[in-house]
C-alpha cells in the first residue's frame, strides 16, 4: 500500500527556502540604501567656500533629528537639533595640512530628487592649499554605504570630481606639481557601489535571473543574459538622458514605480503574464530604473564634458556590477536547482518572497512621498 513518506522530503526545500527568503527580504525592508552628500568646493584668493547638500535621512542615523520617534521630521525638530546637526557636520570634514577652518555661514532646506536635505554653506579665510585635500567622514561609524561626490574648483579656473568615501578618510598626497594625483577609476568604483548596495535593483536582476534554473545547461543562461542585457542597455539610455537634464520624471512616480516592476517581473516568473513579450516588457521596465540611478551626477550641476565622463565611468561600474551578478548568481543557482524540488523552491518560493517584498516597497515609498 502506497504512504505519503516521501511527500515531506519533496516539501522541505521549498519551506526551507521560503522562510529563508522571507527572513532575508523581511529584514531588507527598512534597510537603508545607499547614500551620497554633495559638495561644491571653491577656491579663491585667500578664501575657501564650500556648499554641502546632506539628506536629513542620513542626519537622522547619527543625530535624533525626530525627537518624539514618530517618523515625521517637523520644522521645530529641526530647528532644535540644528545647532548639534552642524557641529556634527564640522566635525566630519576638515582641510589638513592648512590653516583652512571651515565655519557654517548659512544653512537652507532643500527639496531634491530623492528627499529633503539639508545645505549647509561654510566659509574659511585661509590661503587655499595646492590639489584642496579633504578630510571626509560623514557617517564612517553608522553607514558604510555612505560617500561623498565633490566638485571642486580652483583658483585658476581648473574643476575636478571627487568621490570622497568615509573609509578612507586620508586625502591623497599632492603630487610634484602640488595638485592631487587623479583618481581615475573613482566614478567606476561607485557605480559598482551604487548597484550592490541598491536592494530594489539587485531584487530587479535576481527576479530576471530565477526561472534560468528551470532551463538546461549554456542555452538558458545564454536567454537570461540577454533579457539582463536588454535591461541595461534600457536603463543605461535612461540614465544619461536624466543625467544630462534631457527627460526627466517625478521621483514620488519613479520609486513607486521601481518597486512595482520588480512586483510584475517576480509575479511573471508564477504566472507568466507576459510571454514571449518578457524581453520587451523588460526593456520598458529598464527604462525606468534608469531614473533611479540619475540622481548620483545630476545633482552637481556640471560642465557637459565633465558630466559626459563621469556619467561613462559611473555607468561602466554598474554595467561590471550586473555582469559579476550574474557571474556570481548563475553557477550558485545552478547547483541549487540539481532537483525537481529545489528548483520549485527557488522559483516559486523565491518570486513570491519577491512580490511580497516589492509589494512593500510599493505602498512605502508612494505613501513616504505623497504624504
């Protein structure tokens, strides 16, 4: 007579691997995504000006901004934490080597693409030192994911993009010419940051990469790569169209947005609702990502050269990021799905911690944003 023995053991991936997504994905939910200040530093005759724009999001993870805790910043919090918000500012960036003492001159709330910052205008009566070296450590000790973008400019007229990152706050030593030695590679290196440390983007590709493991050998990664393929060559159109101040669109639509195709893309992997149009469908949602990367540059107001390169390095480092993904996901999630059971896990439990996920983003950010 025929028992259900084996039925728990054809079970067990699949509850074994939905928890551990839903643990995953459900302490990912209010994780802090990665973040950036801007800086416009100007050299003069013996003064030193800086303008530095800090998201009152980042703030709030070193100083109690919202001092009852209910997640909603009012003007008088603000007013009344401001005085230890701009020592704490000062304190986290300092000229070395100089007898440059940067002091607040002014402060404004400002309403960007993606929150409200706080900027803050200091002034320095100093000789400005040759190659302005810069001490930064804004957040060293509660975001890791935190950076820096300065454009600096100098006496004689030259500019220059800095990505200054909290850990490593020693500036580089000047070079023969007195000017500080290029940093090349800088913008390549943060638009790897900026894609492995943005959950909706990387929870975006992994919902692209799942249904690989129901496919057999190179022919099924060879049809994924290229839906992830279509993806960054939407996304990187997007994001030099935004970037240069070409097209642009609302952020409270885009995040939303964002969050709801990787809904849509983890959905179609349980009930496939696109079709043979997945690749196309895909495109489309590319497009819109592109938006969510624009921010990092367009906020700087810079030069179109200056612009068109950092926007080539920083959009290399993000295209490097996806392929070392899929590097990395491709053979991790081949040996997951060896069986029938594990390979159910992983697409079917795997999308539908998805949905559930982005689900959440979705009502977060639209609420965060027309609230």
């Amino acid at each position: 007579m025929k028992t259900d023995a084996c039925k728990p053991r054809t079970e067990k991936p699949w509850h074994a691997l939905l928890a551990l997504c839903l643990a995953l994905f459900a302490g990912a939910v209010h994780a802090h995504k990665s973040s950036d200040a801007y800086l416009q530093v100007e050299a003069r005759p013996h003064a030193l000006e800086v303008r530095w724009d800090v998201a009152l999001r980042d703030l709030d993870t070193a100083l109690p901004l919202d001092a009852d805790g209910d997640r909603r910043l009012t003007w008088g919090e603000l007013r009344a934490a401001l005085p230890a918000a701009q020592a704490y500012l000062l304190s986290h960036l300092q000229v070395p080597d100089s007898n440059c003492v940067l002091a607040p001159r002014g402060t404004a709330l400002e309403r960007r693409a993606d929150g409200t910052y706080l900027a803050l205008t200091l002034h320095a009566d100093c000789e400005p030192p040759a190659g302005l070296p810069l001490r930064y450590t804004l957040l060293a000790d509660v975001d890791a994911t935190h950076r820096g973008i300065a454009r600096l400019r100098f006496a004689d007229g030259r500019t220059e993009l800095r990505l200054l990152d909290p850990a490593q706050p020693e500036p580089e030593s000047a070079g023969a010419s007195g000017a500080a030695a290029p940093v090349p590679s800088s913008f390549l290196a943060a638009g790897v940051h900026h894609l492995v440390t943005g959950y909706d983007h990387l929870l975006f590709l992994l919902c692209l990469l799942l249904p690989a493991v129901l496919g057999h050998g190179a022919v099924a990664w060879r049809r994924v790569a290229g839906i992830v393929t279509l993806f960054t060559l939407a996304h990187s159109a997007t994001l030099a169209l935004a970037t240069l101040g070409l097209v642009r669109l609302p952020p409270a639509v885009v995040e939303p947005a964002i969050a709801l195709t990787i809904a849509l893309a983890a959905l179609d992997n349980l009930v496939p609702i696109f079709g043979r149009r997945r690749a196309a469908v895909t495109f489309m949602f590319g497009l819109l990502h592109g938006f969510g990367f624009a921010g990092v540059l367009g906020e700087l107001s810079l030069p179109a050269g200056e612009l068109g390169w950092a926007l080539l390095r920083f959009n290399l480092g993000l295209e490097l990021g996806q392929l070392a993904l899929l590097a990395l996901a491709a053979p991790l999630l081949g040996w997951l799905g060896r069986t029938p059971a594990w390979r159910r896990a992983l697409l079917q439990g795997g999308s539908a911690a998805a949905v559930a996920m982005a689900l959440v983003w979705t009502v977060e950010r639209g609420a965060a944003w027309w609230a």
